[in-house]
C-alpha cells in the first residue's frame, strides 16, 4: 500500500489532534496529562511451532488505554508493521471513536507483529490461541473485549473465543465481538464498516448538495472496509471509478463492476490480475478525478503533498489514520471536507456493541434491525458533529473529537480520579 514513510511517532501525531481540541474545550493542563497516557500497555511474546517442526517467537501487543466510560474496546490486528506506538495510537483513537458514537465503552487495541499471508490456517491458529491465553486475565465482557481489525477474521475470534472460555471454564461469547453467527456473532456485523462509511458519506453527500446518482466513488483498500463500502455505494447508484490492494489499483471512468471484483478477490484471494479497470498504483489512486475518496488501507496515505492534488471534493476515511497532521492542514486550507476516522469508520464498533449487547441478552435481532439502528446512531452523531463544527468553524475531524473528549471528560469527573 503508498503509505508514506515517516520517522515519527504515530501516536505523538495523533495526539496533535487532540490537542486542537482540547484548546477549543479550553481543557486544563491535568486533564490532558491523563487524556495522553494509555491506562495499560502490555507487551509479550508468542512461541508457536511451525507446521515443518520450527519453533518462532512473534510479539503481541494489547494497550488499553481508557476505561472511562466502560470496558475497553478494540481489535486484534496481524501485521508485518505492528509497533507499541502503532498499537497505542489504534487504541487512542478507540478511545475517541467509542466517545464520538455514545458507546458504553472505552478504547483499546491490541495486534501481533507478523505476516498473516506465509501462516497456514493451523499455524494462524495456534498464534491467535497463545496471544489469547496470554490475556486471561485482562480481558473479558466487562474487562475488555477485541475484535476484528487489519488480517483478522471472524474465525480467527471464534478462536480467542473459544481459548478465553475454555479458561474460564464456562462459554463467554461476549468476550469478543465480530464471531461467526453461529456462536453470538450478530447479524450485520461484517459490512458494518463499509456500510457505515456509506452511511457518512451519503449524509455528507446530501449537506453538501451532491447527487449520489451522478457522484463517482475512488476507494483504496479491498478488505473488509473497502470491499464492503464499494459493494454498497454501487447498490445506492454512485459510480465507483477505482479500487485497490496491496496488488495495485484497478480504474474505470465508466464505473469498475464492484460484483466482478468481489468474485474475483473471493477466487484469488485479492485483485491481481483483475481486468475490470486499467492498471494504476495505489498512490495514482488518490489522486484521481473523482467526488468522493475513500482511504480503506492503513495509516499515513496523505502527506501535505499528495493533499494538495487531490481532486476529491469528500474524504470519508475508512480506515484508521489515514490523514498525517499536515495534510488535514492542507484539506483544511482547500476546502476539502473530511468526515473523520473516528465517525467514518465507527460502524464496525457500533455493530460490535449491539453484538456485545445481544451477547449479553442472549437475544438476536434480524438484519434489519442492525442496520436501522447503526444507521440512527451514526446520523444522530454525525449531525452533533457537525452542529459544533458549524458553531465553532472547526473542521469535522476537530469537532469529532471535541465532542468525543467532552464526553470522556465528563465521565473522568463524575467518577473522580482515584489517587
Ligand atoms: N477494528 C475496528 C476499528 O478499528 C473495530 C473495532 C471493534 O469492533 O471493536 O474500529
């Protein structure tokens, strides 16, 4: 993917965003010192033996870093590029995302620093139950509950699931969130990021009098955000004119057919090879003539000089991360309107509380109840957002997180600092 390569931390950038906020909430000095500190962060390391006999030792990482309003919450994700400071920062922004969508709950985020493309299916296996059986004692429905997130799959939750309980000693699906339906997973779950990247951005679409039938869609990332988001902005009658993987991007002015390139990913495991759109490169990709962009890969994709040509009128970031500092400067001065990660994407999260929540009840809802309350809470939230952003001529991004901090702060003072 065209991350762009920067010798900083990703955390200590993340924290430049809050920052912004936290001078418009006129937030004192101690309660930023607490905000900018991970409650927990812990690092450990997985053995594993390799189906040929070998033995190897991988890194796991889980910070959880606020409790505030509730158990934390967050994904697992396997990645070559898994740092302490990548972790830290997925698990500051859980924080602010859970905040911005009302969620009971706090933020975490955990990972493993390995390449999920040369694990066998045992071998995926045996790490995912390890990285498990090393948290017991840290996680659980009330402590702290993953999911899903970069390489990880409902199966692999099924896994955590199943060792976690195995454990405890009694079945504990609420452990974890994104399962298959079979054991607690709920309905809706797997296109809950993707749709809720559409719900965004249509909303958006409509403030910013865009007509979604006449509106092309560029979007980078082909996994479980991407793939999804594409399927349903072709269902709500947008052109979608580009996607991408780590294989490259695939562009087609007259409209990719987003049904040939699921089967495809779904027959070769990704893109390549497709022939449904002329052959450019992910950062090609960003820059195309297009209404909407949506980045659905990893972190760091804009820099202050790919900002400045992108021709997309929307952002909505589907992935965590996307926009470095600089570049929401250059947005900014541009006029491009950027629905943040932390309202973009939090339709996975959402899902993952109502899939908690009927876990807990041990009652399911139909598919369409799932999407009709994702869809009232991520709207209900937006248009907050967007009401301080309008009051105080802040950006979405800076009025997402003024109302995710105001929000967190207010949980912190009720319950006081136990010290
Ligand atoms: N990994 C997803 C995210 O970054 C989902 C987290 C969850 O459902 O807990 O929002």
């Amino acid at each position: 993917m065209s991350t762009v390569v920067r010798d900083v931390s990703i955390f200590g950038e993340a924290i430049a965003y809050f920052n912004e906020a936290a001078d418009l909430l006129e937030l004192d000095s101690g309660m930023r010192r607490i905000l900018t500190h991970p409650t927990r962060q812990i690092i450990f390391s997985i053995p594993f033996q390799r189906d040929s006999g070998e033995f190897e030792v991988f890194t796991g990482y889980r910070v959880q870093y606020s409790f505030a309003r509730g158990p934390g919450k967050g994904g697992i994700r396997f990645h070559p590029g898994v740092t302490l400071d990548e972790v830290t920062a997925l698990a500051f922004w859980m924080t602010w995302k859970c905040a911005v969508v009302d969620l009971p709950f706090g933020g975490a985020k955990g990972g493993v620093t390995c390449d999920p493309s040369t694990l066998s299916s045992s071998e995926l296996e045996r790490i995912t139950r390890r990285y498990a059986a090393e948290l017991v004692e840290v996680v659980g429905p009330d402590k702290d509950v993953p999911a899903p997130d970069v390489n990880t799959t409902p199966q692999v939750m099924a896994w955590f699931m199943d060792t976690y309980s195995m454990h405890v000693r009694q079945n504990q699906p609420g452990v974890v969130t994104g399962k298959p339906l079979e054991i607690g997973g709920s309905r809706g779950r797997v296109e809950a990021t993707g749709r809720g990247v559409t719900i965004c951005a249509m909303d958006q679409m409509q403030q910013m009098g865009m007509d979604p039938k006449r509106a092309s869609v560029a979007i980078q990332g082909f996994g479980n955000v991407g793939m999804h988001a594409a399927r349903l902005f072709a269902e709500r009658g947008c052109k979608v004119v580009a996607l991408s993987d780590v294989t490259g991007a695939y562009c087609n002015p007259k409209g990719v057919d987003v049904g040939a390139a699921v089967a495809h990913a779904a027959k070769f495991r990704n893109l390549e090879g497709f022939t449904g759109g002329e052959r450019i490169s992910n950062a090609e990709l960003l820059l195309l003539d297009c209404d909407v962009l949506v980045p659905a890969a990893l972190e760091n994709v804009f820099s202050a000089e790919n900002a400045a040509k992108v021709k997309a009128k929307l952002v909505v970031e589907g992935a965590n991360g996307p926009t470095t500092p600089e570049a929401a400067r250059v947005f900014k001065e541009r006029g491009i309107v950027v629905i943040p990660d932390i309202m973009g994407n939090a339709g996975g999260v959402t899902v993952s509380y109502f899939e908690w929540a009927q876990d807990r009840m041990g009652y399911f809802w139909k598919e369409a109840e799932v999407n009709e309350r994702l869809e009232d809470v991520l709207l209900e939230n937006l248009h907050q957002i967007r009401a301080i952003a309008d009051k105080r001529g802040a950006t979405l991004r800076t009025a997402a997180y003024t109302l995710a901090i105001d929000r967190v702060v207010k949980a912190l003072k009720l319950r006081g600092i136990y010290a």
